[in-house]
C-alpha cells in the first residue's frame, strides 16, 4: 500500500503551467519528452519492488519496459497520419494529452507496462491515486475501465499492428481499495483476419484477491477507411 494518501493529498503541487508539457531544447528544436513509465517520487514501495522485479526480467530480453508519454506525436506512428487523424488537428497535436497521463504525479494513474512479445501479453502495474475515487475509499470503474482498455489495447498494439477497442466487456468482483497497488494481466487470446481478442484481469499485489476480469475484442485500422466519415 502507499504510505498515505493524505501524503499525496499535502503533497505541494506542481509547477504551475502545463504540467509535463513537453520542452523544447531551442538549439536542435527536438521534443524532449518525459518517460513517465519511470520511478518518481509518488511511487510506493510496492510499486517499485515490482518495478525492479521486472527490470531485472527485462535483462534476457524475454519482457521489455514499455515506454510512457504524455504526448502522442503522429509522426512518430508509422501510418498513423494516413490512418485516422483529422489533418485539422495537426496543429494543435501537442496540445492533446493521453488521458492517463494527464494528472500530477501520484494523483491518478501511476503505472508501468511491461510486453512479452513470445507470450503475446502485457503486464501494467498499477498504483490508483486519491483522484480515482468512486465509492468512498475505493476506485471509480471508469478508471478502472480505461486502465483495462490501456492495458488490453497496447497489448493488441504491440502484437497487432494499430487497432481501436470495438468491444470491452468487464466484470467487477471486488473494489480496489484506493491508494493501492495491483496487478493487470492481459495477454492476446486469438486473431481472425482484422479482429485481435484480448482478456484481462486485475489482481491485487500479493494475488489473493481478484478485482476485475474483462474481455475485449480490437479491430486493426482498415487504411482505406476513414475514421471520421460516417460509412
Ligand atoms: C488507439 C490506437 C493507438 C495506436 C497507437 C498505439 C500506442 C499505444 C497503445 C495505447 C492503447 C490505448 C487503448 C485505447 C483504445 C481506445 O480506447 S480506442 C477508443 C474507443 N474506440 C472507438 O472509439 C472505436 C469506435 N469504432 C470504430 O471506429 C469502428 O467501429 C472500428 C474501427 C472499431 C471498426 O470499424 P471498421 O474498420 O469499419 O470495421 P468493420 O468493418 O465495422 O468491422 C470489422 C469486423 O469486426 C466486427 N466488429 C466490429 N465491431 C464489432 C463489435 N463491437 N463487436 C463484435 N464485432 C465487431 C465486424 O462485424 C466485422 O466482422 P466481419 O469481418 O464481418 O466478420
């Protein structure tokens, strides 16, 4: 468990602005963008144990630590322009944040993902902050929700190619206690032509408890078809 949550709730804010907005280093004019898929200070104990459990399982090259960004850059996704983005959007592209991404640290989402490419499966662990509360004490399941869709989808992503969630069907079995850490398992379970099936669960640290379990079904981006045009 983390060690309070009225810690992080005292914990003076941070700097006033976009908060990890990326900078620009004005001589090379290059984005430098903060991987916050990486320790910082909001981290509790748990979460860096398994953090450094999985480090050391990233040495033989069987998993690998997914990087995090704030900013999502399209020229950096091969084929992601010519797939869906409005080219009106272009300008303002850095203005958009990824939604997990986007609170001060130790107050939402704090995670990092790990990928097994031979397993098909990603690994994200999970530290839900005091700002995903829903019933009191516990995580709102729309939070719960999108960091399922995360997890299941970069786990199609990265086996797949890029694909969109058609279908996430989740069932909740127990809270998750706010504040705390766990577990969310989810490995691609078969592909048929475009559509990528993928399930989830979310487990507590120590693995006594089973939270959630969700299946979703992704379908890869179909090129010659736009996304923003009613078809
Ligand atoms: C988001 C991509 C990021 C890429 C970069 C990767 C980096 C990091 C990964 C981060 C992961 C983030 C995960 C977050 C993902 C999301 O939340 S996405 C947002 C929510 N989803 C949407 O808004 C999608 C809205 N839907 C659509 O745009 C379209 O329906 C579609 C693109 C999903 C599919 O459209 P289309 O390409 O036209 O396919 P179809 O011809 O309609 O269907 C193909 C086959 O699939 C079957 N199918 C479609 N939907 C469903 C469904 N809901 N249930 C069951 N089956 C479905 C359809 O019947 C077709 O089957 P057949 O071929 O006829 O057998």
């Amino acid at each position: 468990m983390l060690r309070s949550c009225a810690a992080l709730l005292r914990t003076p804010g941070a700097p006033r602005g976009r908060p990890g907005a990326p900078r620009r280093s004005f001589s090379s004019e290059k984005v430098v963008q903060k991987d916050c898929a990486l320790p910082n200070p909001s981290w509790s104990k748990d979460l860096r144990l398994l953090f450094d459990q999985f480090m050391k399982k990233c040495e033989d090259g069987s998993w690998k630590r997914l990087p995090s960004y704030k900013q999502f850059f399209s020229k950096t996704f091969q084929g992601f322009q010519t797939l869906y983005l409005d080219p009106s959007l272009v300008k303002g592209e850095e203005h958009a944040q990824l939604f997990t991404r986007s609170f001060e640290d130790g107050l939402g989402f704090e995670y990092v993902m790990f990928y097994n490419d031979a397993e098909k499966r990603v690994l994200c662990f999970l530290q839900v902050g005091p700002h995903l509360q829903g019933a009191p004490g516990f995580v709102h399941g729309g939070a719960i929700a999108t960091m399922m869709d995360s997890t299941t989808g970069t786990c199609a992503c990265r086996a797949g190619g890029i694909a969109m969630t058609a279908n996430l069907n989740i069932n909740f079995k127990r809270p998750i206690p706010l504040c705390s850490v766990v577990v969310i398992d989810s490995q691609l379970d078969k592909v048929e032509g475009r559509k990528l099936f993928v399930s989830c669960n979310v487990r507590s640290v120590d693995e006594k408890t089973l939270h959630s379990e969700a299946s979703a079904l992704f379908i890869k981006l179909d090129p010659d078809k736009s996304l923003r045009k009613k078809r």
